[in-house]
C-alpha cells in the first residue's frame, strides 16, 4: 500500500488563498500592487494533542479552531487590500464567532424548524411531513444562500481563489507539478471541502430530526440548537471517511451530491490566482517541515 499523503485543507480569502497543514497555515494575497503577499504562522498546540485524534470530538475542535482562523485569515487578506493594519483576536475575535454562528443557525436551523412547527399547526400535517419540509427548506436555503451570495462580482473571485485551492490541492496529491500551467488542468471538485461538510450536515440533520417525532415550539427549536455538534461532528468523520476510500464505486457515488454542490463555491481561476495558491501551499509546506523538525520559525 502506497504512503498516505497529508490531508491538507485550504480556503479562499480575498484576493488570495489560505492552506492550512496539521502544523503550519500560510495565507498568499495579491496586494494592490499586484505583489503577492505571504502570511506564515505554526498552528496552535490544539493540533498537538490527544484530543485532536478523538473521532467524534476531534471534528468540533477541528471546526470550531478552522472557524477562528478563517476570519483571521479573512482580516488578514482585507487589510492587504485597504492598507489597514488591524489585527482580529482575542475577544473581537469571539465577538466575530459569536454573531457569524449565531447568524448562522438562526437561518439555517432555527427558521426552518419554526416553519416545520407551523405546518405542522396551519396544514395539519403530521411531525414526519414537517420534519421533511423542515429539511428541504434547511437545503433550499442553503443552495440559494451560496447562488445568490455568488451572483456578486466581488465573491465570484472569491469562488475563483477557492477553485485554486482545490486545483492545487488535487494537484499535489496527484504527484504533480505545481506549476500554474499545470495545476489549471486538475479539477475544481475535492472531497474534503467545506461545501461537502455543509450539505453533509444538512441531509444529516433530515434524518435525525425526523427521527425525533412530534416536539413542543420550544424542544424543536433546543434541540435543533443543541444537536449541532453532534451532527458537526458525525459530518466530519463522514467527510474524512469518504476521502479515504474514494478507491469505492459505491463511495464515489455517495459524493456525488457533495461535489456538484461545489460548483456553486468555485470558479475556474486564472493562471494568476493559481500562482498565488501555490505559493500559499508551498509556504505552508515549508513550514510544516520547520514544525516536524523542531527549527524556531516566527510569523511572518
């Protein structure tokens, strides 16, 4: 059996791209000046520990910390565009979380339980029937959120940064070279992306909140609340399965969804936009070999 290759991940920042390893994460972003600007830190001691290979909980830390450095990473690539200086931490930090999170399931978990609810009230449907228009209002959502989102000229090169990610990705793990030239020819698509994480989570959420029957307005909307890490942390462990046994037909079939789902979240990059991801990916890599080899690195 050939050596496993590291399950490196990525996301797209404003004009530029951010890979993450299990040590380093480096974020590349074509300044103004249309230099590319490279951004390099170890990661924190969270990836070091024993929690970090728990199934289940390793996924909720795995995303709560991915959540943190998004929206650094995020400020990080918005003050290269304006010249700022700001620095997004501690309890700004938090702050940001906090609304983003709750934004996000207010939309996506607690207004469609509260139209499930009602059905249930106005049409005289039975929990089983509300709980599947729960759902599919939950994945409609969803798919028109990121289609409308995607019409805006300034997120379609975002979409287009995260198609570069992908791209570079896909590459490295097929041996390639990470060349532009080359790395254009490789697909959009990638299993382990965060687009198949959500829609993962929603199906989920289909199947185990119709398995709760009938619920009181105020146990249907805490338990669409309190369920979200276990289904976080179910879709994770889904997602890193799957990725590690795309040598199955019946596999490749089951990611189907996840990775059409992706063409809404990606754009074909431009060979410019690919050179920054790959300075990113080869800025993480080097990093990650400080880190392993014990070499004093500071952020950059």
């Amino acid at each position: 059996m050939s050596e496993q290759l590291p399950m490196y991940g990525g996301q797209a920042v404003i004009e530029g791209v951010m890979m993450r390893g299990s040590q380093s994460v480096a974020i590349a972003m074509r300044a103004p000046n249309e230099e590319i600007v490279i951004h390099s830190e170890p990661l924190g001691g969270i990836y070091k520990s024993k929690i970090i290979k728990i199934p289940f909980l390793r996924g909720l830390v795995a995303l709560w910390d991915a959540l943190g450095l998004g929206i650094r990473a995020l400020t990080i690539s918005a003050n290269i565009q304006t010249g700022e200086d700001e620095k997004l931490e501690g309890p700004a930090l938090y702050l940001t979380l906090a609304i983003s999170l709750t934004f996000g399931i207010g939309l996506f978990f607690l207004l469609p339980a509260a139209v499930g609810q009602l059905s249930e009230r106005v049409l005289g449907i039975s929990s089983w029937w509300s709980n599947l228009l729960e759902g599919l209002l939950r994945l409609s959502l969803l798919v028109g959120y990121i289609w409308i989102i995607g019409k805006s000229s300034e997120i379609s090169r975002v979409f287009a940064y995260h198609g570069s990610e992908h791209k570079t990705i896909n590459a490295f793990e097929a041996g390639a070279d990470l060349t532009p030239e080359t790395v254009t020819h490789f697909s959009l698509e990638h299993p382990r992306c965060g687009t198949a994480f959500l829609l993962s989570l929603v199906l989920l959420s289909v199947l185990v909140f119709s398995l709760l029957g009938p619920l009181p307005m105020f146990w249907r909307l805490a338990s669409r609340i309190l369920l979200i890490p276990v289904l976080a942390g179910i879709a994770y462990e889904y997602i890193r399965w799957t990725a590690n046994h795309l040598d199955s037909k019946v596999v490749r079939t089951m990611i189907k969804p996840n990775l059409a789902l992706q063409h809404l979240t990606t754009r074909e990059p431009t060979l410019q936009m690919l050179e920054v991801s790959i300075a990113a990916f080869n800025t993480m890599r080097s990093g990650e070999s400080q880190e392993l080899s014990g070499e004093p690195r500071m952020s950059v």
